[in-house]
C-alpha cells in the first residue's frame, strides 16, 4: 500500500514538473525550450525546410526562418577545417567537376578557387581501415540520404516510396548505369549544391564526412553488382596507366621526393621542417601479364611482352636501378610462399640481365603474401594479389 502512495506522488510530481517545464519562453540567455520540437519541426523532408509553428513565442516568422537556416561564417572568417568548393550549380560543372581547375578555369572566369582535381580524399590501403570508413559512412548517410535515397541505394527511401510518400521529387537511384560510372566529383558536386528538389547538405556533413558517405555509396553499387569493394578501389586506382606512363610518373614522385629531402636538409635548423612525406613511399608498379606456372617461377610465355616493354623503359632511363618484388596469395604455408616469391622475382631478373642489363642496376626480392593489395578470400582478390612488381630505388 505504501509502495503505491509513494509511486503514485512521484508520478504526479514528475508529470507536474513535465507541465511546468517542458515548454518555456526564450529570453535573456536562455535559449528556451519545447516539448519534443521536432516533432512538429521535422527536417526529413528538407534540409533546413521550416514551417511557422503558431504556437511559437520565440520571434516573429521571419526571424525564425532566419534562425532555422545554417548560419553563413562571420564576414572574414573560415570555419576551422573548410575546403573551400569552387563549382557552382550549373549544369556545366556538374558533369565537369572531374576535370582540372586549368580546364575549368578556361570554361568560365568566375570560378575563381584552388586547384581542385576532385577525387576521394580519403583512401584506405587496407580492409580494415575501409571497414572503418563504411561503418562511419553507412551511419552518416543512414542519418542525411537514406529518407530520401532508401537503405540500399535504390531512391525509394520511406518518405517518397515509390511516390506515395509525402516526398514527392524520385530521389535518385545510385544503382543505376548512369550513377554507377559517374565520378566521385558528381556524388560531391550533388551534396555541396543539390539537385532539382535536393536541396544542399554541406551543412550536413564536413568534408571528410561527405566522402566516406561517398565510400559507402558505392560500396552499395559494389554490393549490388556482385563485386568486392576493397578490390575495386584498387583497380580504379591503378586504372589505364601504361607500363611507360606508370615509370614517368614514379620517375616524377621520386623528383619530388629528393625535392623535398633537399629542402628538409636546407632547413635543417627550422623546426617546422619534418622529414619529407614521399619518402619510405616508393610506389610500386604492378607487372601485367607476367605469369608463372602454377608452383613454379617458370616465366610462361605471355610474360615477355610486358618485360619486352619494360627492358625498353630500363634502356630509355639508363641511371635508374630498379627492384623486382615477388608476391603470393596466401594459399599455402607462408614459407614456401615467401620461398617461391623471391624465386619468381629472381626469374624475371635473371630475364633482364640474359638482354644486356647490367646486374647492378637490378635487384629482387620475395615478399610472400606479406603485402596483398586485394582480398584473399575470393579467386578475384588471390589473382591480384599473386603478382611481379617493380620499383625504382635510385
Ligand atoms: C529530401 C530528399 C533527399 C535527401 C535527404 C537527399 N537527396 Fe539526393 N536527391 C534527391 C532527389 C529528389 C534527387 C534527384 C534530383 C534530380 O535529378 O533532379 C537527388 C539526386 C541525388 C544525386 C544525383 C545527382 C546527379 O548529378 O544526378 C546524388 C549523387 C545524391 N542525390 C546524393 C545524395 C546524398 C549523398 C545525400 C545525403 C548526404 C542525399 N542525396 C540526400 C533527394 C534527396
């Protein structure tokens, strides 16, 4: 009886503190309060869309659309960690925003930023750091797009489905041809101004954000076609580059890295100068088409074509000394694979000296399955990762 009394006063004190304060005027330095505002105010619909609710006291309708809205900085100021974004929402630069700043400086004058070459920023070199990215990612973009873009991708979020929500725009659907074989810098351009009904969500999400709901979108694609993410990333990475146009541009970040050691020696005393970023770096460069016999490092004969063109390039920059680098997938005890790696690489450098290359400018190496670029756990990702690769080293 006791219990009931005592349950009964507390219910009734916590539902008249409910009454008394759950609603309250904004003055002074109190911000005021509401019960449940966004309830009443939801923003699912719209970014920032606001309607007049009668029963606010806090301003007039004006100042609460103007409050509503995201602030622009302080004249003269930059929020701490802004990109600035120099493409405008003009169809023009929707399907340019891919293209260099040169060319689209050339197009139109008034487009006056950075360089700005748009490509994911962010870039995991492993699986576990791109789970990282997709699980942050699949939260911010389960928060900002799935409402109207759905949980899969497929633009038939709760609130348009398929037309009979309140939503009326068709949100666009990721999964298809069109949006599959679109640029990053299309998905970037569409959340920094929006499209059609889309109004924009840059102030929904920072930069570093925006890209990882871009990772998550087209890990969805990925999903849907069948294919491992992880492993797209990297064929997308080292996309159409020529044995010769992958050597110019290793030559190129060598430069730079010598460049830059030179500079962090000159200004040895400054204490800003740190070690130069390129360096432990070297890029490597797969070796397409360069086979063995299934066990063995015997060269089958499909590889000679790519050694043909890489004894050309060894020629054409007589200075450069280069290592060759065995890889294995990991089928097979770590050992033996290690073992069969540096054969491999031994096989290929023993092709280059036999055509006139002087051993000094060459050296190999076995590194197993130690480094994988791919998954090991699908046929595709072993193929990748069983590999001959070179790099320069001088
Ligand atoms: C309120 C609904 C809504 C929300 C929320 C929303 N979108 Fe959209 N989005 C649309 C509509 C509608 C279109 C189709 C616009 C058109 O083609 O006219 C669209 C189109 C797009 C396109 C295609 C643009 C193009 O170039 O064709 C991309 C990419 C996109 N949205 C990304 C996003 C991302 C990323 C988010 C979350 C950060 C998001 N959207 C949130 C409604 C929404």
């Amino acid at each position: 009886m006791k219990n009931i009394n005592s349950f009964y006063s507390l219910a009734s004190v916590c539902v008249a503190s409910l009454l008394l304060f759950s609603c309250s005027q904004a003055g002074g330095e109190q911000p005021g309060s509401e019960f449940m505002p966004d309830m009443a105010h939801s923003v699912a619909y719209e970014a920032n869309y606001n309607t007049y609710y009668y029963n606010n006291t806090w301003g007039s309708e004006e100042e609460y659309e103007k409050m509503a809205g995201p602030r622009k900085p302080v004249n003269g100021t930059v929020a701490r960690g802004h990109i600035p974004y120099a493409y405008k929402n003009l169809e023009q630069f929707r399907e340019s925003s891919n293209e260099s700043f040169t060319e689209l400086q050339t197009k139109a004058a008034e487009v006056a930023l950075k360089d700005a070459t748009l490509v994911n920023s962010i870039n995991p070199t492993n699986k576990e750091d791109l789970e990282k990215v997709l699980v942050h990612g699949k939260e911010l973009y389960t928060v900002a797009c799935a409402v109207c873009h759905g949980k899969k991708g497929d633009g038939n979020g709760s609130i348009y489905n398929a037309g009979n929500g309140p939503y009326s725009a068709a949100p666009a659907n990721y999964l298809t041809d069109d949006l599959i074989n679109a640029s990053d810098a299309r998905y970037y351009n569409a959340i920094m101004n929006g499209k059609g009904q889309m109004q924009s969500h840059a102030d929904k999400l920072n930069e570093e954000e925006r890209w990882k709901v871009i990772h998550y979108i087209r890990s969805l694609q990925a999903d849907k076609k069948g294919l491992d993410y992880f492993e797209q990333m990297g064929a997308t990475a080292s996309k159409n580059l020529t044995l010769k146009e992958a050597f110019a541009k290793m030559m190129e970040e060598n430069e730079k890295a010598v460049a830059a050691s030179l500079e962090t020696t000159t200004n040895a005393n400054d204490s800003a100068a740190t070690a130069s970023p390129a360096q432990g770096k070297a890029m490597a460069v797969k070796l397409d088409n360069v086979l063995y016999s299934t066990g063995l490092a015997v060269l089958k004969q499909t590889s000679y074509q790519t050694l043909q063109e890489l004894l050309e390039i060894l020629n054409m920059y007589p200075s450069i000394k280069i290592e060759i680098g065995g890889h294995t997938d990991n089928i097979g005890q770590p050992n033996t694979n290690m073992q069969l790696s540096e054969d491999r690489a031994r096989s290929v450098f023993n092709y280059l000296v036999s055509e006139g290359i002087a051993k000094d400018r060459l050296s190999f190496r076995g590194y197993g399955e130690s480094s994988p670029i791919a998954t090991n756990n699908s046929e595709a990702g072993r193929r990748q990762n069983r590999r001959t690769e070179v790099k320069i080293v001088k």
